[in-house]
C-alpha cells in the first residue's frame, strides 16, 4: 500500500471472475481498474521511448454491485445474517475491505431487507431482495440515460431514415435506444440472471426487425422476351460477301492483286491435314 492506495484482486459482479480494484484508503472510496490497450502504442518517458504503452485507469464504482453478488449467494439460504457472515470469501478473501467503506451500510436498504433488534444486540441482519433490487437497478438506467444525453453520446444501433419513420416514431426509438444502452452498461456489473429480470422490469421490447430496404434503383427483370429494336437479319453472311464484292480495293490491295502467284502455296495447304505413308511389312 503506497499513498493510502491498496490494489485488491475482488470478485468480478458479472461474471464471477477475479478482477482487479483499487482502494483508496484516504478518500474511503472503492475504484475499478481498467487498462485501455492499443498496439504499436508506446510511451515518451524523459528522453527515452518506453514500448508497450498501455494504460491503466482507475474510475469509481457503486460498492453495492460487488455485494449483490454475495447477497444473491447468500440468498439461497433463505434466512436473514449479519453482514460479516455473507461477506464471505476464500478465493478472494480482501472481499472484507468493502466492509470498511463508510456509509455502506446506509445504502443497503436499496438492494435487501433489514433487521434488528437494539434489545438484544446492536447487530443489524440483511436478506437479499430483488424487487428492491430492481428498484434501484432502475434507477441507475435513468441516471446513466440522463448522462449519456448530458454528454450527447450517440446510442443508436442503427441510421434512421425520415423516409420510413414518422417523427413521434424517431423520438420513441431514440429513447428506447438510449434505455437500452444504458442497461447494456449496468449489465456489466451485475449477473446475467439479474440483467435479464432487469430488462423485463424495464418492459424492453425485443430489437426490433431491420428497416425496409428503399426502392432499388436497379432495372427491374422480367419474364417476358425482349424484344429486338433493330434488323440483325441483315448483317447475315450472304449479305457480308455481296457487300465486300462491292466494296472498292484500296490502292495496296491493287498493287498485291497483280503479284505473279504461281508457285505458290496457298496457305490453306500448311494447315490441311497431311498424306500419311504407307509403311509395308519388312
């Protein structure tokens, strides 16, 4: 630990796996680390050139997503339990720390049921609730829509055309579009089960088809014979040989016409077919 600053290998809430997060002892808060990764990406340090540039950012994270996943685990008991004893871990037993992180216990409410008796003991014990749960999830897709069109970040899965929508249907996709996102962001921290009672909650339509092709500009076919919009009879080769008879020599032509050609072969000769000899028994 350096600065009051801990790296920490957790429990990813999605998919269960281990990931890393970064504690930060001094502001009590509990940050994500992700590494933005880029090839032929390098680093210029002082006066040298260090190669493989990546980078590592820590963003904040709702320490609440990384307790459902024990919750839902401890949820299968069916009883209320004191924290400490759903926090539980031995595969990644730094999964403590997030019990340290003040105000955590304020924002359970959102995501379980409470309870307590001050008579007997301080201890408060918390059970896992999904309508609760799913309350909260929603607002966190409304938070996350609210940023996303504060940031004017463009959602859309697909380019709309005037031409095939009406503008009351642009406006309702578009905002179909920006509830679908966001929950594709918080799906990131939750389990896949969550995340699929989560969209029914929102009253997700399923994507819907692909928009109607336009019009295609291409020539259409059809079955029926084309007709021909000129005479190719006249071109045939009785035509051609009575055209050519008539057609004046050029004075080349002339001058080759008067060559004496005795002697010579034609050269049909050097592409007919050969007289083969007759070999007679020996």
């Amino acid at each position: 630990m350096k600065n009051g600053l801990m790296f920490v290998k957790l429990v990813n809430p999605c998919s269960g796996e281990g990931a890393i997060y970064l504690f930060n002892m001094c502001l009590q808060q509990l940050f994500e680390v992700k590494v933005f990764k880029e090839k032929h990406h390098s680093w210029f340090i002082n006066q040298s050139v260090q190669s493989g540039g990546l980078l590592h950012f820590a963003t904040p994270v709702d320490p609440l997503f990384l307790l459902l996943h024990y919750l839902i685990k401890a949820d299968k008991e069916g009883k209320f339990q004191p924290l400490d004893q759903v926090v539980v871990d031995n595969v990644f037993p730094n999964c403590i720390l997030l019990l340290k992180l003040p105000g955590l216990e304020k924002l359970l409410h959102h995501v379980t049921e409470e309870k307590g008796n001050p008579e007997i003991d301080n201890k408060k014990y918390y059970k896992y609730s999904k309508e609760k749960t799913l309350k909260w999830l929603e607002k966190k897709v409304n938070q996350t829509v609210a940023a996303l069109k504060t940031n004017n970040v463009n959602v859309s899965s697909r380019v709309q055309s005037t031409a095939f929508f009406s503008g009351d249907q642009v406006s309702t996709d578009k905002e179909e579009d920006y509830i679908r996102y966001a929950h594709g962001l918080i799906s990131d921290y939750i389990p896949k089960e969550l995340s699929d009672d989560l969209s029914k909650y929102l009253k997700l339509p399923e994507p819907s088809a692909s928009l109607p092709n336009p019009p295609s500009k291409k020539i259409k076919l059809s079955d029926e014979p084309v007709e021909a919009k000129e005479d190719y009879t006249k071109f045939n080769t009785k035509d051609l040989k009575t055209e050519k008879k008539n057609s004046k020599m050029t004075a080349a032509q002339k001058a080759l016409a008067k060559v004496d050609k005795s002697g010579m072969k034609s050269i049909d000769t050097f592409f007919g077919v050969k007289n083969k000899k007759k070999i007679g028994k020996v």
